[in-house]
C-alpha cells in the first residue's frame, strides 16, 4: 500500500463516524421538527374552543340569554373548564395555587397530556442532539489532528519522491 492509499484509509474510519454523527443530527432535527407542528396542532385545538368560549361569555354580558336559556348556578355535577376546587378546610385568603387543584373535562385533559408528553420527547431530543453534536465536534478534532499527521508524512514522502525523480533524471 502506497502512502496516498494509507493517507485514505487511514481517515476512513474517522470520516464514516462523522457521517454517522451527521446522520443521527438530521435525524434528530427532523423529529424535533415533527414534534414541534405537533404541538403547533395541539396549540391551536386548545386555542380554539378557548375563543369560542370567549365569543360566548362576550354575547352573554351583551344582554343575549343565556345557551339554556335558565339563570343562576348551573346544575350540581357541572364542572366547567378551568374551574377550580379548594381543598377542604381552606378559607378564601388562604387559596395557594399549589393546593387548588383544576379539574378538565376529558376532551380537553387529553390533549394536555399529549403536549406535555410532546414537549417532553422535544426535550430529550434537543439534549441527545448537542450530546451528539459534541461528539462530531469531538471526532472532528480528532480527524483533523490525524489527517494533519498523515499530510506531513505524504508531503514528506512526496518531497522525497520529487528528489528521487529530479535526481535519476540527471
């Protein structure tokens, strides 16, 4: 094996790490990409009921009736989004909201759990992303400081071919 050849193979490890450190980032980056529209999705499902619920209450104080048309407390068993229940023995000044506890209807606890479950797999991501990237930073020196030493000895070896050359031919 000539110089040249060694040159190359002797990199080829190196590089075909770098290709798969680059690979796993592209990886990454698009399931971080996929789960962030998912919680763009998710967002706006949230959203949207929100703004309704907002039209609602504006018609309401406008003077229109009410959806059913009765006025008053609604009926026991009744738990709108957001409402909130104190603990037993609390007082009104006491209310910490470590202890208030938000009861949400089933539709809109799912998506809830899916956004935290999102952002948590986002997370992860992000922090197995810099870990890899580190380490194709890493592998990167690495390579170079190898190549560097390969070059010096192939300039050497070419150098010395050059004078081996210019020498036979005079």
């Amino acid at each position: 094996m000539n110089q040249f050849e060694l040159f190359v193979a002797s990199s080829e490890s190196a590089r075909s790490d770098a290709w798969r450190y680059l690979r796993r980032l592209r990886e990454l980056d698009n399931r971080i990409d996929e789960n962030m529209q998912r919680l763009r999705e998710i967002a706006e499902t949230v959203v949207k009921p929100t703004v309704t619920q907002r039209t609602e209450k504006r018609k309401r104080k406008n003077g229109l009736p009410h959806g059913n048309g009765k006025r008053g407390r609604s009926p026991p068993g009744t738990v709108t989004s957001g409402a909130f229940f104190r603990g037993h023995g609390e007082d009104d000044d006491d209310v910490s909201s470590d202890t208030s506890v938000v009861l949400l209807e089933p539709s809109e606890a799912k998506p809830c759990v899916e956004y935290r479950a999102c952002r948590h797999r986002i997370l992860r991501y992000a922090l197995e992303r810099e870990a890899v990237a580190e380490e194709l930073k890493a592998c990167g020196s690495e390579m170079n400081k190898c190549l560097a030493v390969r070059m010096a000895k192939l300039r050497q070896t070419l150098s010395g071919v050059e004078y081996s050359s210019t020498g036979t031919s005079s």
